[in-house]
C-alpha cells in the first residue's frame, strides 16, 4: 500500500503523516519550563517576589519624586509671590529655604538663582554670592546660566571683587541669553574703573552696535563722551534719558 504524502506547492518537499505528529518545538520548551517550574518552586517564588518588589520601588521612587516637585512649586510660588511685591529679606529666606530643602528638583535649582537675586536687591551682595555661585555651576540652560552670571558679577563687584567680577561676565557676554547686552555694559564699566580705556571704549561701541537704542544707550553715549570718543547718534531722538524711568541698567 502506498504511503500516503503531502505536497507543498512552493518548494515541491513531501512531509510524512508522522511528521506531522512530531512535537512542536515550542511546545517542547514550555513543557520542560513548566516542569522545571514545578520542581523548582521555591526558585520561582524568589524570582517573582523579587520582580514585584522592583516594581513596586520603581513606582515609589516616582510617586516620591512627583510628590517633591509638586511642594517644590508650591513653595517657590510663594516666594515669587514675596519676590515680585519686593519683600526682598523674607523672599531670600524663603527661596534659600526652598534651594535647600528641594535642591534636586528644577524648583529647587532655580530657587538658588532667586535667592541670590533678592539678596542682591536687598543690599546683601554677599549673601548673593554663595547662592549664585551654587546656581551658575549648575544651570539648567544657557540663558539661565548668563542671568546667573550677571547678577554674580555684579554681586562680585558690589564686595569689591573686580577680577572675580570681570571673569564672570567675560563668560556671560559669551552665552546666549538675553542679558548679553547688559553683561558688556558692566563689564565695560569694570574695564573703564581699572583704567583699560581702549577694552572699555571697544565694549561700549559693541554695546551700541548691538543695541543703538537700548536700556542703556544714553548711559553709553555719555561713558563714551567723558572717555573721548564721539558716539553715534541715536537713531531714535525720543529716547530716554540717563535715569529714565525704564532703563534697568545703572552703569555710572
């Protein structure tokens, strides 16, 4: 009698009724993990236990850190509160306390950068310059890194320290942020005050190159003038005056 055989059309091969019947390969394997399983019970007990125990630390670490950002923004929101209405001394206090309690979390960081700022509006540069210098290590961007910059330098020169204030704002005039502007007018005046006129007067030019009609202009201009240099005119007749309300930047 004939054995009966099966043809596969693509490749022509004939498969046997018994090959058929053979144990799938995957079914082999699951059968010896299950009876391993069952021998080794104690084994697999330990495995899992250990594979749930990492899952649930995953998940507390991440409630953890949730529930510490979360505090972290409610307190800094306080202390902006403070900050913005210029309670200066309880601003610091709170945004240090912040900085230390939450200096892992963005918050946290950016608390050090305030703390040193209302410091500074407080009269107290050197309160600031620990806060700043901490900040300034460890910004989380460039733009954040030169604020931090500049209000170090200035904090710096506010303590009588004029190199450490002229390095700072070297390095904040390099950064790209929205303070480059005012870190070459202080770090112009810094040169002007040690007698460099010629980086002094360079700065200045740039400073009006960039900014011809900037917060600073007028003050610029006149630096400019006492150094004797003409400066540009301004392209806009109608702007403020040294000391004018809305020029941030005191220079003299």
């Amino acid at each position: 009698m004939t054995q009966a055989t099966t043809h596969t059309p693509a490749h022509g091969k004939k498969l046997r009724h018994k090959d058929l019947k053979q144990p799938d390969e995957f079914i082999s394997l699951t059968t010896r993990a299950i009876d391993w399983a069952q021998k080794n019970q104690t084994t697999v007990a330990i495995v899992i236990g250990a594979a749930i125990a990492l899952v649930l630390l995953a998940a507390g670490i991440r409630w953890y850190m949730q529930s510490r950002a979360e505090a972290a923004a409610r307190q800094f929101y306080g202390a902006n509160e403070l900050f913005k209405r210029e309670q200066w001394d309880q601003a610091q206090k709170d945004f240090s306390t912040l900085a230390s309690s939450y200096g892992s979390t963005p918050y946290g960081t950016l608390a050090k950068l305030y703390a040193g700022r209302a410091a500074l509006n407080a009269n107290k540069p050197a309160d600031a310059v620990p806060l700043l210098t901490e900040f300034v290590s460890s910004a989380p961007s460039p733009a954040l890194e030169q604020i931090g910059r500049v209000a170090l330098g200035r904090a710096l020169a506010e303590t009588g320290n004029a190199s450490g204030a002229r390095e700072q704002l070297d390095r904040a005039v390099l950064l790209d942020g929205p303070l480059g502007p005012e870190a070459r007018v202080r770090l112009a005046r810094i040169e002007e005050t040690d007698g460099s006129k010629e980086k002094a007067i360079e700065l200045y030019k740039q400073y009006l190159a960039d900014e011809p009609d900037g917060a600073a202009a007028a003050q610029v201009r006149m630096r400019l003038t006492a150094l004797g240099v003409q400066p540009p005119a301004s392209p806009n007749p109608m702007s403020l005056p040294l000391g004018g309300a809305g020029s941030p930047i005191q220079i003299e």
